[in-house]
C-alpha cells in the first residue's frame, strides 16, 4: 500500500456547494490572501508570522514543488466572482505514514456560513478516498473555539494538548491535537448541516 501521487492538484475536489469551488493555489492568489491573513482576527488563532506578502509569496512557491511530500494548497473561490474565499489543503504529508494534518483559513467576511465544517469534511474524504491517506490530524491553537468547533462536526477526535508545540510569533504556543483515521465510523463523524448562504458582512480579502 502507498500513497497515491502528489502533486500540484489539477483535480481538486468537488465542494458540493453553490458558488464555491476549490483549485490549485497559485503566486496570483498571493495579494488576497495575505490581504485577510494579516488581519488580526486571523492571524491571532494561528501561527502565521508574515512581515509581508513576499514572505507568503515564498511559502506558496513551496507548494508548487511536485513531490511526495509537498504541502498541498487549495484556494476556495467564489465561481462568479473569481474571489479567494479562504485556502484548505495538507502540510506535514507522509507518504510512510500515510499520514498529513489539514490546515484551512477563511477570509472573516466568509465566516459563520459553514464553507470551514463543509470543505473540511470534503478534504478529509479525498485525502482518504483519493489519496489513500489513513491519518489526517489538526493542531489548533488553544482558544481557537471555532476551529475545534469545524473539527468535531468532521469526526475528529481530540487527543490531546502538544504544550509549547510550535512557535506563534517567537513564543513557543500549546497546541490541541486532533485526529480523525480513515477507518474510523462514519457514525461517527458529524455531519456538516444548514445551507450555505452568503454572508452579509463584508469580505476580509
Ligand atoms: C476557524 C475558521 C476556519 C472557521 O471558519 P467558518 O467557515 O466560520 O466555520 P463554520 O461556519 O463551518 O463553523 C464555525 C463553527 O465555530 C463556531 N464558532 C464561530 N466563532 C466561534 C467562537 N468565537 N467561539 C466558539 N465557537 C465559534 C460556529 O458557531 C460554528 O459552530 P457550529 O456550527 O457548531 O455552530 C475561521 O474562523 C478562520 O478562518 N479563522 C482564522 C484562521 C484559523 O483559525 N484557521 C484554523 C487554524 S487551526
């Protein structure tokens, strides 16, 4: 058993939902991406520490590396608007493991409306289905509520607490640690329910 070939995604998962669908990131979603993930409100629940989009423009030229192990990168976007919504997709892959952890950010005017609990049960089926992994795990920042909140609706399980796990801008950060296996019963994830709407408020990106 092995894992199946990564590499830059030409076929990204269906969402499911109107309006929002998931491709390849690319050096031309830079500017918006940085645009809400140096809000704050986003950078404050994560361990992000850009000084400027070309240091996110050097992270993103990692994922466009083809190889076993490369993180994967999905932009969301909005079908009509050709807007980046938020980025979802696989870091820390291991291809003898069969193992990765998911990461996702969602620009603020997008959040409330489900697109994280959705798109994070969407990626977590492929990475099993279509990738062949047989762990996926997330690690979230302790306070980050709505995350934990968008993995316990997908059927991860909290493991438990990584002390000083990463760094979070020069301090060493704890860290929940979360786990869902491809064997594990589908009962027993939650299923993201409610329609998806658009939000009223006004977009972050
Ligand atoms: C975390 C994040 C991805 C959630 O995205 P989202 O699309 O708003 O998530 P959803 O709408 O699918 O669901 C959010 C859940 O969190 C809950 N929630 C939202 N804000 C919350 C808060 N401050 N405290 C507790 N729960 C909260 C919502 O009620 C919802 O739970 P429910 O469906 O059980 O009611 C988004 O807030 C984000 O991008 N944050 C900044 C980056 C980040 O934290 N990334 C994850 C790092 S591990």
């Amino acid at each position: 058993m092995g894992l199946n070939p990564l590499m830059k995604i030409t076929n990204a998962p269906a969402t499911g939902i109107d309006g929002i669908a998931l491709r390849q990131i690319e050096p031309g979603d830079c500017e918006a991406w940085y645009a809400y993930l140096s809000l704050p409100q986003v950078f404050e629940r994560t361990s992000w520490n850009l000084q400027s989009v070309d240091d996110l423009r050097a992270t993103l030229e990692g994922y466009l590396q083809d190889g076993p192990t490369t993180p994967l990168r999905m932009a969301v976007v909005d079908t009509s608007t050709r807007q980046l919504v938020g980025t979802i997709g696989l870091h820390t892959i291991s291809d003898v493991n069969l193992s990765a952890e998911i990461a996702y950010d969602f620009a603020p005017g997008h959040w409330g409306r489900g697109l994280a609990s959705r798109l994070c049960e969407r990626v977590t089926s492929w990475s099993f289905q279509a990738l062949g992994l047989h762990r996926l795990q997330a690690t979230v920042l302790v306070g980050n509520e709505a995350s934990e909140r968008v993995l316990v609706r997908c059927g991860f399980r909290h493991e438990g607490l990584l002390r000083g796990f990463r760094m979070v801008r020069g301090t060493p950060g704890d860290f929940n640690l979360f786990s869902r296996l491809s064997t594990d019963d589908a009962e027993i994830a939650g299923r993201p329910a409610g329609p998806v709407g658009r939000s009223s408020a006004t977009s972050g990106s």
